[in-house]
C-alpha cells in the first residue's frame, strides 16, 4: 500500500542523462548494467535512449567519465566470470552426484556365509 503524502521525485539534469545514454551505447554494456552503476532503474535509462533517438536528449559533444566506463567493463567481467564459476560450480555437483551414485550401486554386498553342519 503506497504511503500517503507527496511523493519524493528525482530530476535529473540533461548532461546526466546523456551521459547515461552514452555509457549504454558502448559496446558489450548493457542497459541493466549501467542502470545499476548509476542507480536508476532500467526503464528510466530506456526512455532516455529513445528520447535521444528522437532528438530530445542530445548526447553529442557529450564526453564520457572514464571512471564510470572502466566500472562498467569490471562489472562486466566479474559477471562473466561470476557466470563461469556458477556453470563449473553445477557441473561438479552433478558429478559428485553421478560417482556417489555410481559407488552405491557397484559396491559389493556382504557375502553370505554358509554355516557348515557337523
């Protein structure tokens, strides 16, 4: 249930807002991705790219923080490696699961021992 009273609205400024639509367009960047480094939501950055599309919001001349982009290229990478280990992380458990069941079933029985009659 939304609380009562006015609602707190955030503005931001044209240069942030190109300068948000700038880092998407790089390449291999998400739009998730730069949302995320900026806290905003995705949504938001998308209406900002297609209002830059539509001329709205120029991003010419609009230079790029290299603090922010080399964020966005780390982020990047950790997530690919992040997605790695999570792949080799499931393929060891599925082997662990194959070879202890493998073992419970090879194992041998407890052989019977036949007692003699004298």
């Amino acid at each position: 249930m939304p609380r009562p009273g006015p609602r707190s609205t955030y503005r931001y400024t044209d240069h942030f807002k190109a300068t948000a639509v700038r880092l998407s367009e790089l390449p291999g960047v998400s739009v998730a991705d730069v949302a995320q480094s900026l806290y905003i939501h995705p949504f938001m950055l998308s209406r900002w790219r297609k209002l830059a599309r539509e001329g709205i919001i120029v991003t010419k001349g609009v230079e790029l923080d290299q603090a922010i982009s080399a964020e966005l290229k780390e982020l990047r990478e950790v997530k690919r490696r992040y997605e790695r280990l999570q792949l080799e992380h499931d393929i060891l458990k599925k082997a662990i699961a194959f070879t202890s069941k493998q073992k419970a079933m090879s194992s041998p029985s407890s052989p019977i021992i036949k007692k003699s009659v004298r």
